[in-house]
C-alpha cells in the first residue's frame, strides 16, 4: 500500500461527505442513518453486471463494467459512440431492464 494515496483517499470522501450532507440538508456533525430507496439490490446488479459484462466482452469499444450505486445501475463504459446502441440491444435481449443500465462514453483507460 502506498501511503502517498492515503491523502487523495481522504480528499475524495470529505467531498463525497460533504455531497451527502449538501443532498440530505445535514450539517456537519449531525448522527443517523440515510436510508435510500432502491428499485435493484446490489445483489441484483452484481448479477447483471457479470451478465452484462461476458456477452458484451467482445464489443468493439467496450472498455469497463461496474455498479454505480449512487444511480442504482449497472454502468458499462466505452469508448466507440458506436459501441453504446451495441450495448442496449445486447442487453435488451437479456432480458434485463434497460432502467438498471447506463452506458456512457468514456476516456479510454491507459495503464501507466
């Protein structure tokens, strides 16, 4: 573990806490739990997202899979504009809800 990234870490959840407190009216300091209505489980769409994820493999442009759970949806990333409609109708014909996806274009990733 580099402890170099132990300062971004903290940097990035300060702003994601500050986020939920701005969203919900909360000051700092303020206790209790914030309960979110959802329409999928986790469970649900870690289950998607492998399904998703291996019929899609082979999709000129597709680049990345993952569950944003702010959004409550599988999120698929590509990197071709061409690539999105592949995408939909792909898991149109699995049979899983296309409100539980979002495919969006993204930066290709580079590993440095």
């Amino acid at each position: 573990t580099n402890l170099n990234y132990s300062s971004k870490l903290r940097e990035m959840l300060e702003v994601y806490q500050s986020d939920r407190n701005k969203r919900y009216g909360r000051q700092p300091g303020d206790k209790g739990i914030i309960i979110e209505k959802a329409n999928y489980s986790y469970a649900q769409l870690f289950d998607w997202k492998c399904t998703i994820e291996r019929a899609v493999l082979g999709v000129d442009g597709f680049q990345s899979g993952g569950i944003s759970e702010p959004a409550n949806k599988v999120h698929i990333g590509v990197v071709f504009p061409g690539a999105i409609d592949k995408v939909r109708q792909i898991v149109k014909g699995l049979n899983i809800p296309l409100n539980a996806l979002a495919v969006e274009l993204e930066g290709r990733l580079s590993l440095e």
